[in-house]
C-alpha cells in the first residue's frame, strides 16, 4: 500500500490542475494528478498539428459516424474531424439536462488547456466588489491586492501576449509584446476611440509566447508562429496549456506520479481527525477501485466535474456532500453569454493584406457600468467584446455569392473584401436556483450517479444582450461598415465554456462552500481551485484567474502544513 | 474554448471534403459532352457521376489553373456525401441532380452535359440565384436562424470545398506558408492570391 501514499493528491490536470500539480511540486512534496482521461503527451500524441486540408480524408470535417459519439461536445461549433480527440465522448459520459446545458469537456491529461481560447484578463475591485455594492448573492472574501501578486506570478510563467492600457478595471499585467491589429481593426480602433470616450480597442491578450524568455525556452516551448492551428496542441509549446508547461515544470521536480483513466468516487474523509485522508478512485478501463491517501487534496476537475466528486464525498459529518454545512455546494452556476452581436464588411482597404494566420484578434473591454457615468439602468454588470473575423473574406464567400464560371474561379483566388464581427460576451448573476444534484438513481458506467444541471440565463442577462447588439452595430456603422447585421442566437448555458460557481468562496461558512483561501470549510485540508470556486463571474475570461488562485492557495497550504495547521 | 480558429473551418465543419486530390486520376471530357468516369462512384450512379462532373466543372471549369475535374472534386463528393450528409440531405441532392437534367431538357431539349457552355453556366446561374443563402456563421456558430436552401447551394458549397482545400490549389495557386513566423499585420496585397488557410 506503501505507493499508494503521496503527499498531495490533485484532481484533474487542466488548467487549474496542471497548476497545482507544478506548485506543489516545486516546494517538494510527492504529488499524484488524477485524470479521467486518457494519456496526451506534448507533440507525440497531436496527430493532426501538422496536417493540411488536403492530408486528411475529408479535410477536417467531421463524420456523420464521429458526430454520434458527439451530440452535446457539437453544440459548441468547436469540433471538428482535426481536434475531435480532445473532446470528450458523450455518449460515455452523460449527465441529466432539465434545462438544456451544453457541456463541452475534454477529458484527457491537460484538459480543456489543450482546446482553450487563451484569452487572459485580470479581475479588478471592479468584479470583486461587485456582489457587495448590488447586494446580490455574497460578498467575495478576497479583493485585488491579495490576487494581484498571484497575477503577476503566473502571467509570468504562462506567457501573456498583450498591450498596457492604464485601465483600473482591467489591470495591465507582466506582458509579452501584443500581437498586432491589422489594416480593418486598427481602422476600427482609430473610428471607435475618436467617437466613444471610454472605449478602447486593443490586441487580445492571450496565452502566446510572442518573445519567449528563458523560464520558457527551458520548458522546451517556443515563439507562436502564427498557424492558428492552436486547438490541434502546438507543436512549438507557443501557447500554454498543461502539456506544454505546467506538467513539464511538475515532472522535471521528479516529485509527480500523473495517473490517467482515473474517474474520481469521492474524497475519503475521517470523523475523528476531521480532515480528508484521500481519494477513491475507479479504473475507467478496469473498474478496479483503489483509495490514494495523501495529507493534502486539491479538487480541479473542472466546475461541474469537482462539485460532483464534493457531493458525492458522503459521511456522518457531511451527509450533503462535502463542505456543504451552508447548503450552497451546487448552487449559483454561471457561465457567460455570447454568440450575440454584429457582423459588417468593409470596403476600404482593398490594396492592404496581411502576412499569418494570426491566433487571436481585436478586445473592447468593458466600457458600461463602470462609475455613475457609464451607469445603464436596464440592467447590472457588464460585458466586453471579442473581434470574430477582422479578415479579408477567402474563397468560400463564393459559395453564398451568385457566379459559376472561368471568372468567378479566378475572381476567388484573390482576397475579398474585409468582415468584421464583434462578439459581446456578458457577465451572469449567480442565481441560488441555477444549480447542480445528483440523481438518486442513473449511474453512469462507472457506477457515479449522474450530474443533473438545472439552470438558465434571466432576465438581466436577456436585457444586456439588447445592449451588446445596439452598441456593436452602432460601432461597426460608425467606423463605415456596410451591410451590418446583429445576431443573437444565445445556445444553452454552458456553451460559453466558462463554467463558474456551485462551490463559491466566502467569508461565512454558513453561505459558503470555500474560505479566502478556496479551503473547505470544515475540510481544511481540502482545496477547491477552479471555477467551482467563482462568487460571481465577471464578463472576462476566467482562466488566468483561476492559475491566479491556485497558486495563492498552494502557496497557502504550504504555510499552513509548516505551522501544523491543516 | 478556441473559438476564432473555427471560423476557417466554419464550413469544413458543414460540408466538409475528401482525399488528397493528387490521388484522384480525374475523368474526360469526350467532345465537351457525356464525361466519361475512370472512376467507380460509391454514392451515385455513373450517370449522375458523369451529371455532376458537368455540373462541378462548369462552375470551376478548367482555365489556365486546373477544374473542378482535374482536382477530384466530383469523386471527393460522391464520398463526402455518403460520409457527412443524412440521408435526407443526401436525397436532396440527388433529386436536385436530377432536376438539372430535366430543366436542361426542358429548356435546352437536351441532357446538361451536353448543353453548350453557355447554356449550362446561365442555367447553374438560375439556381445559383435562386437557392437562398446559408445564415451568418462566425466561430462555427450558427448565429442566425436557418432557412431552408435550394440543393444548389449545397452543391457549390461542397464543390468548393473540395476544390479550394486540395493540395492542387492549396499548394499551386494559393499561397502555400504553413509555418508564417512573424504576423505582418498590414502589408500591400500588389496582386497577390489569398494565403492557403
């Protein structure tokens, strides 16, 4: 039983993960990463990184075959014949929709790091205060100043592309140099900034190695080489994920045991000590259970994944799941809501091109509801927007034009004219009734029973949305876009892949799951540090605030364990 | 989630297409009429084949650069069909391949290969125009509400596809640069072809 003992154990090798399994394992303790999924080593196991088109039997499209064994992971648009290895099999994998939810996961080591969208935005006081100032749900217990150190900690191992813009609400951070705007969006950003005070244009900030500096050349990762072939795993380690540096960075302390086909039961808890002893674990392949102790247990399987394995961690003392002594594990779920917008072309500019399949475009941070000012009495919170095209238009424009013929073959060979689409993507109230359960009798295969999601946008949402399309298409017009369309077709909650909540950090642990710290109240040896642990979303993109975490709560661990206190 | 690096697939996603068309030993034109296949069809019979084959080489006939015949795109969508599309769909075009025929015949008094070029192409234009037209997609997101489209817009979908994502044209007439380096973000076009995605 000797090798089953590790010093810490870590659920899950994604982002949140990856990072704990890196921490833990630099300040020397033995830790063992759980993964339901398959192995994926860097490089070896990207099969299609470098494919064209032309290599692949129908060109990247997926199968009406694949597709049966996708019907929810499709919802999202993200899947196709070229990445569908790193999305998770459905069909194995089911959960309970009474409100359709769309669940894009990617079991397999390195998680969803592997397919992410890499954009990293700091919180600000902005966010945290957020709860407080409208008195909704609870306050956060942490503010900027306790995060900020970790931001810069992690942005500075990750590798952050972006441009300083001076803003409080969105706080500038370590950064590597941007990757540039092109002729249309630097033509947007000179038309919307002379005409809006407050709104400002600027490269995505996102997790590419546009310089990379030593700590990252050492991992054996290189500069972006603007492919934009990222969701297929990059050969070049240019973009972060857990394959490419917080794994490597974990394994090369030689105090990391990764241990795949891993399905997590439930954290094994004792009564008399009070704390978690370990983790019971199923063989996705053999069935065979095995328990794991360790002193020290960091839950990042993901928000839905982790608050499932904490409600089905049963015992005398938590006979409601895990750390759920306040009856809020599984409530306030938040995802954010996009796919709405406007979409316009541009005529201008049709001697100018561009050199790269660049990775990433345009951010409109958030501009509304910032101070009395910017106020919009419709509805609270706010929303940024993400550039979608930003491209001259490529042969398949054809296919909607009118024209066959020797001309129109030869016309298609050449640019069209540029598009722009501007995706607003808002924040979600932590609604108490948005929420997660067990149901008490469908088990999957593994004998886990099924996670039922029972949530949905509200009104304050809907009311934004009617806002993010009036302002994009206002922005798109004003800066000489013609043919401009709005769009909004929201999807189902979950298909914005940011799933946030169901295990939120407080100060009390009568309305809280986690402390400031993302320790479990009552538990204090086990941490949960992804988005489980989220007290309201913001309208940025999580994940940099999630390594954020993770590394302040290891560090904190670690403190703790030296004074005996866990 | 990566959701920009789907817009270049938007229509992979969709309609998507086949094999390397260097693999593809192409059919002939036999006095500008009734093609003759070298190939077996899986999906189609060899008249409709040899009906598509005139149908995906008048929209992308053969000019200085290569036709939708030269390139496989006729043998690559009899495959693609009957791998991505349902059975429904697939149905679709298989009328629609027929109705080809007898609008030729209807208006022309004869069978569309061997239409002149003149007439094929004015009457592809007909249910070019009239099939309506694919929602907005960004992302591989769907972000409009479908309506129905004419079996012609999924056709010249699927015939570009095939053609403009071979290696023939991929590598010979776009302009091939798989690993770009550096991002030049605004740089004089003076003429050049779209880059191969």
């Amino acid at each position: 039983m000797q090798q089953n003992n590790f010093d810490a154990i870590v659920i899950g090798s994604g982002i949140s993960g990856g990072w704990a399994a890196k921490e833990l394992c630099e300040k020397g303790l033995k830790t063992l990463v759980l993964e339901k999924g398959r192995p994926v080593v860097h490089v070896r196991d990207y099969p299609t990184a470098n494919l064209d088109a032309w290599d692949m039997e129908f060109r990247g499209a997926l199968t009406r075959e694949e597709a049966k064994r996708f019907p929810v992971q499709t919802r999202s648009g993200f899947v196709g014949g070229d990445n569908k290895h790193f999305f998770t099999d459905d069909l194995d994998n089911p959960y309970i929709e009474t409100q359709r939810f769309d669940w894009i996961r990617g079991n397999q080591t390195g998680g969803r790091s592997l397919t992410w969208g890499r954009n990293c935005y700091r919180w600000s006081d902005l966010d945290f205060e957020a709860n407080k100032k409208d008195g909704i749900a609870i306050d956060w217990p942490i503010r900027y100043r306790d995060i900020e150190p970790w931001y810069t900690y992690v942005e500075k191992f990750a590798g952050i592309s972006g441009e300083k813009l001076g803003l409080s609400h969105l706080p500038d951070g370590y950064f590597l140099p941007p990757i540039p705007l092109n002729c249309i969006e630097q033509h947007l950003k000179k038309e919307v900034e002379g005409k809006f005070k407050g709104r400002h244009i600027t490269p995505a900030r996102v997790a590419h190695l546009t310089d990379p500096q030593p700590w990252h050349l050492e991992l054996g990762r290189g500069k972006c080489m603007n492919r934009d072939r990222c969701a297929r795993g990059c050969p070049f380690g240019a973009y972060f994920s857990s394959n490419s540096a917080t794994l490597p960075a974990a394994a090369r302390t030689g105090n990391l045991t990764l241990r795949n086909h891993a399905v997590v039961h439930s954290i094994l808890y004792d009564e008399q000590s009070g704390r978690a002893t370990g983790v019971r674990v199923i063989d996705a392949e053999t069935m065979i259970s095995t328990e794991y102790r360790a002193s020290l247990v960091f839950c990042c399987a993901s928000t839905l994944a982790t608050t499932q394995i904490l409600m089905n961690s049963l015992s005398s003392r938590f006979p409601n799941g895990m750390g759920n002594d306040s009856g809020q594990l599984g409530r306030n779920l938040m995802d954010h809501h996009y796919r709405c917008g406007a979409y316009g072309e541009h005529e201008g500019y049709a001697d100018q091109y561009y050199k790269g399949r660049k990775p990433t475009g345009l951010f409109i941070p958030r501009y509304v509801n910032l101070d009395r000012l910017t106020e919009n009495k419709n509805f609270i919170r706010g929303y940024d927007y993400q550039g979608a095209g930003g491209t001259r238009n490529p042969w398949s424009r054809g296919i909607q034009e009118p024209g066959v013929g020797a001309e129109f073959k030869e016309s298609l060979f050449k640019p069209g004219g540029w598009n722009m689409g501007l995706m607003g993507f808002g924040e979600c109230l932590p609604y108490e009734d948005n929420r997660l359960s067990l149901d008490p009798e469908k088990k999957d295969k593994w004998g886990l029973p099924l996670l039922v999601i029972d949530a949905g946008f509200r009104e304050n949402e809907m009311k934004m949305r009617e806002q993010i399309k009036a302002d994009a298409a206002e922005m798109l017009e004003v800066a000489g876009f013609k043919n401009v369309r709005v769009f909004d077709e929201i999807g189902g909650m979950g298909v914005g892949v940011h799933e946030m909540g169901t295990a939120r950090m407080g100060r009390d642990p009568k309305t809280s799951v986690l402390n400031g710290n993302n320790q479990v109240h009552g538990v204090p040896n086990v941490f949960v540090t992804d988005g489980a642990c989220m007290t309201s979303a913001s309208c940025v993109n999580p994940s940099i605030t999630y390594m954020a975490l993770t590394a302040r709560a290891v560090d904190f661990a670690l403190q703790a364990l030296n004074k005996r206190n866990l | 989630m990566n959701r920009r690096e789907a817009i270049k697939n938007q229509s992979l996603v969709i309609f998507g297409v086949a094999v390397s068309a260097s693999a593809w030993s192409g059919l002939y034109l036999s006095c500008r009429s009734m093609p003759v296949l070298d190939w077996k069809p899986g999906f189609f019979t060899v008249e409709e084949a040899s009906l598509l084959t005139a149908i995906t080489e008048t929209i992308l006939p053969k000019t200085q650069t290569a036709g939708a015949m030269e390139t496989g795109v006729p043998r690559f969508i009899d495959k693609a069909i009957a791998a991505l599309f349902d059975p429904e769909t697939q149905q679709k075009i298989r009328d629609g391949l027929d109705q080809i025929d007898r609008m030729a015949k209807t208006t022309f008094g004869k069978k569309f290969p061997s239409c002149s070029e003149e007439e094929r192409t004015s009457l592809l234009l007909d249910l070019d125009r009239k099939a309506g037209t694919y929602p907005l997609s960004l992302w591989g997101i769907t972000l409009e509400q479908s309506k129905p489209v004419g079996f012609f817009r999924d056709l010249k979908s699927l015939t570009l596809m095939a053609y403009f994502t071979s290696e023939e044209i991929g590598k010979g007439v776009l302009r091939y640069d798989p690993v770009p380096g550096d991002y030049q973000a605004c740089l004089p076009l003076d003429g050049m072809n779209s880059w191969t995605e």
